[in-house]
C-alpha cells in the first residue's frame, strides 16, 4: 500500500487532539497528502452510530404516553457497533486515501475497542479483534501513538460533559489505561508509547521525531512529497488567465 496509517490512542483527556493537528500541520508541511479522521464518527454513517456510543438509544414514550428509560446497549451490541463504524470507515475514508499514497491520520481505531470493550467492559479481547480484524479485511495502522496518562488526571482536562464512555466510573477508566499499555507492550513495533502528563510540546516533540523517522523510511512518502514539491506553484505564481485567486 502507497500510504502510511497512523493511529492515536489514550484514555480521554490525554492531548490525542491536540497532536493530531500538530502531526496533520507538520506533514502538510513536507508536502504530503494528509488526511485527518476518527472513530466512532468518520462516515456519515458511523456519525449516526457515534450518537448512538456516547449518548446511548433516545428513550421513546411508552404505548400510554408516559416517559420510559433510555435503552441500555448491551456489550456484544456495542462490539457490532463498533466494528459496523471501523468497516465503513476503512472502505469509505481510510483505504482509498492509502492506496493514493496519502498519510492517513485517525483519533482511535481497533485498539479503542480492544481497550474499552475487552478491557473496560469485561469482553474477551480475543473475540473483539476477530471481530474488527474480519470489519477491517487485516488493516492495522503502521504506527500508532499511545498518549499515557493518569485517568484521574486526564479527566480534569475535558472541557465538556461527560458522554456515556467517560462517565462509567473510576474503576474501567483505570482498566482501559491498562490494557492500552497491554497491548503497546504486546506489539511494540507498531506501538510508541508517550507519556503524556508531559507539555504538549514535549510530547509533540517525541511523536514529531518518530513520525520524520517514518516517512524517511518509506520511499514512496518521501517521493510523493518531492514531486508535490516540486508542482507547487511558487509564493509569486500568478493563476494563468491573470485573475485573482
């Protein structure tokens, strides 16, 4: 595949956004076709799902008109969801900017379900990765950035309400961190993990210089780059016809 795949990954609260755009910022700055994504969410479809994760089902009125209790997703539920977003997801917006050559740059991918669903909710992380792996046809990111941190401390920082995967308590937050670091320590060839209680540019910094030791290393990124380089009109172009841009 022309492309390079890469992935963020954390409890919430650790800075995933934040380095996305730093790394999105820095390789359109070498020239390179970038494209920025996330799970649940990255589809039209998987927007709708993405509702349905973090806010859990509407409550719809009973038959008599009185008010009823919001639907709980069952955990086997939630896997289907999951992997139902992570499929569209690749065949709509992942793997056809990889086979173009682009980098593609997602906040969350498998691991989150591995981490949430087998590690936080008590499923076997066995039958989740079958599951995304058969969603997926195999496609694993070539790097992915474990952003670590206290889930105590990363908590503090969200800006935001509480959605349905932040509120489930201090215990699952606690074994989600810890089966990310399982599995970073599980496959550390395509895991860097950084601590991310550090500053943003500190963290910035470690991701920065493995993401330019990547790209150094695939050929076809660092041709793409050259060539995009070398097409791009100068600071003084002028469009032909001589109208403003």
């Amino acid at each position: 595949m022309a492309g390079l795949f890469i992935s963020f990954e954390g409890v919430d609260g650790v800075g995933k956004t934040t380095q996305v755009a730093r790394l999105r910022d820095h390789a359109l700055s070498m020239g390179l076709d970038v494209v920025v994504t996330r799970e649940p969410g990255g589809t039209p479809l998987g927007k709708a799902l993405r509702r349905l994760l973090l806010h859990g089902v509407p409550a719809e009125p009973n038959d008599d008109g009185s008010p009823a209790r919001a639907a709980d997703i069952a955990p086997r539920t939630e896997a289907l969801i999951f992997a139902a977003d992570r499929a569209q997801h690749v065949a709509e917006t992942i793997l056809p900017a990889l086979e173009r050559g682009a980098v593609v740059i997602t906040d969350r991918y498998l691991d989150s379900s591995l981490a949430y669903q087998a590690g936080g909710r008590e499923l076997t992380a066995a039958q989740i990765r079958s599951l995304s792996l058969w969603a997926t046809n195999d496609l694993l990111p070539g790097r992915t950035y474990l952003l670590d941190m206290d889930p105590a401390l990363s908590h503090e920082r969200l800006t935001h309400s509480a959605d349905r995967m932040e509120s489930a308590g201090d215990g699952f937050q606690e074994r989600t961190r810890r089966a990310f670091l399982d599995l970073a320590q599980a496959e550390p060839d395509r895991f860097l993990t950084v601590d991310a209680s550090r500053s943003i540019a500190q963290v910035w910094s470690a991701i920065r210089a493995d993401f330019d030791a990547l790209v150094a290393q695939e050929p076809g990124i660092a041709a793409t780059a050259a060539r995009r380089a070398a097409t791009a009109p100068g600071p003084d172009a002028r469009p032909a016809d001589g109208g403003a841009r």
